[in-house]
C-alpha cells in the first residue's frame, strides 16, 4: 500500500468538513471538481483552500495536483492512505498499465520487488519520474503501436491494467533497463515456461517489430532448451552490427552468428 514514510497529525474537524469526508470516504480518489459538486455553490478558490485545510490537518492526501484520497481512521497514527500503489498509478498517466518489473514480480517471475512501481503508456511524458504519496512511480513511454497485451486485474473492487505475462516478457527484452537485465528474463522463461503461451510469446514478439528482441528471445530459448525457437528464426530477420544480448551490460563478449547477437552475459540452463 501507499504511504511509505508518511506521518500526519489529526486535528479535529468542523461540521462541515466532517459532512464532506463522510461523502467522499466511500468513494476513494476525488477531483477538485467533484468536491465542488459536494460542497454546493462556492468559488473555486474557496474548495482548493478548504482541500488545502483538511489535507493540512492529516484527513486527505493529494495524489497529484487537483486529485485527492481521504485519510481513513483506520490508518491509525499514521495517516497512511488505503489506496494500493497500483490504483495511485492509474491515476498519474493515462492510459495507463502496470509493466516491467512490477509486472514481473506481480507475474510471479521474480520475488524481487521493485524500489519503483513501473507504469507503461503509449505516448511520451513531460516527467516520466513520479512521487505521490510516498511512493516513486516510473513511467515508461511506448509508440501506439506497442502499447497492447494488457488485461484487467482488480484490488478489492477497483480495476487496474497490467502487461499480461507474454507482453511482460516480451516488453523486458526490448528494455532490459527496466526489468533488471536479460539474466530476469532468463529466469523467468525456464522457470515459468509450463504456464507461458508460446504462441501468444511470438505473435507478441511480431507485432513489437523489433528484430532484437526475436533475437534475444530465440537465443535464450534454445540456450534454455524451451519450446521452438526454430519459429523465431526468420522473424529476428536480417539487422545492422550485431545487438547485444544484455544491452545493460558492457558490449564485450562473443559474436553469436546463428542470432546474429553480441553474447555479453553467461545464461546457463
């Protein structure tokens, strides 16, 4: 949950401002706009500073400008609130979708959690590096074109979107960077590759266009001994120089002609 590193007072509340936490209490996340809509006819200004006083006194949180969580009681002495990192980051772009290494560790790919909540969307951001509520977010822009293999998952009963396992996979060998390097993906692939759809994998491989990425992915399956990595093999198609294997890694290393790859990390079955 979010809130890592928060401490808030409690101070107590006027009648009004007790009346406007009861309504938004159940509703979660809140906009400017809809505490206007609660307070009734009143100036802008005059919700901002009203928002500004309880957020002041330790009963709501802001999310990000114009966007605001009420505090439960429930947070005890904290004041932490109940609002999951991943319902937070679907408020700080959209579209938005859960990617990358969070992606992995929420897949079961790896017990690793990430000091980031990764996001994924499918135009470039101003401030691809977030902070709300504690919590830093990192987001991951991708062309239109890439931005697919997502379903929806659910905290309690709020919706969130996140990479489906295939297009996490497929999405950590075109930016090692931010799932930890191609070493994960190894990881993953054979001890994971019973529940992963190898189809879906290629097709997926396919629509990202990138002969890197078939290269690496049929490198590693046949070093691994997975599935058919003969299919992927006039997919990699012919490419300029040779990519590394694990672009976060030195450029040092034995040249693979099969894949056309710069081997420069040891993967072991």
């Amino acid at each position: 949950m979010t809130g890592r590193g928060l401490h808030r007072t409690r101070d107590s509340l006027g009648r009004l401002e007790a009346d406007f936490l009861a309504q938004v209490g159940p509703q979660g996340p809140f906009t400017v706009k809809g505490a206007e809509r609660i307070l009734g006819p009143t100036t802008g200004r005059y919700v901002r500073q009203f928002l500004a006083r309880l957020e002041k006194k330790g009963w709501i949180a802001r999310i990000k400008p114009g966007l605001y969580v009420p505090i439960p009681l429930s947070s005890g002495t904290t004041g932490t609130p109940q609002l999951h990192e991943f319902l937070v980051a679907m408020t700080l772009v959209q579209p938005a979708a859960i990617a990358y290494f969070s992606a992995m560790n929420y897949h079961g790919f790896t017990e690793q959690i990430p000091r980031q909540v990764f996001i994924t969307t499918d135009h470039k951001v101003s401030r691809p590096s977030k902070e709300s509520l504690g919590v830093s977010y990192r987001i991951v822009s991708q062309r239109p074109q890439r931005f697919f293999g997502l379903r929806t998952e659910w905290i309690n009963e709020s919706p969130f979107q996140i990479t489906d396992p295939e297009k996490t996979l497929v999405d950590g060998l075109a930016l090692p960077e931010y799932v930890g390097g191609v070493g994960m993906i190894a990881h993953a692939l054979l001890q994971s590759w019973s529940a992963i759809d190898e189809k879906r994998l290629h097709d997926y491989v396919l629509r990202m266009g990138t002969s890197a990425v078939a290269k690496r992915l049929g490198f590693l399956q046949e070093r691994l001994a997975l599935g058919n990595p003969e299919a992927l093999r006039n997919s990699a198609g012919p490419s300029t120089g040779y990519p590394r294997l694990d672009p976060t890694l030195p450029a040092q290393g034995t040249h693979n002609r099969r894949w056309g790859l710069l081997v420069n990390a040891t993967v072991a079955p």
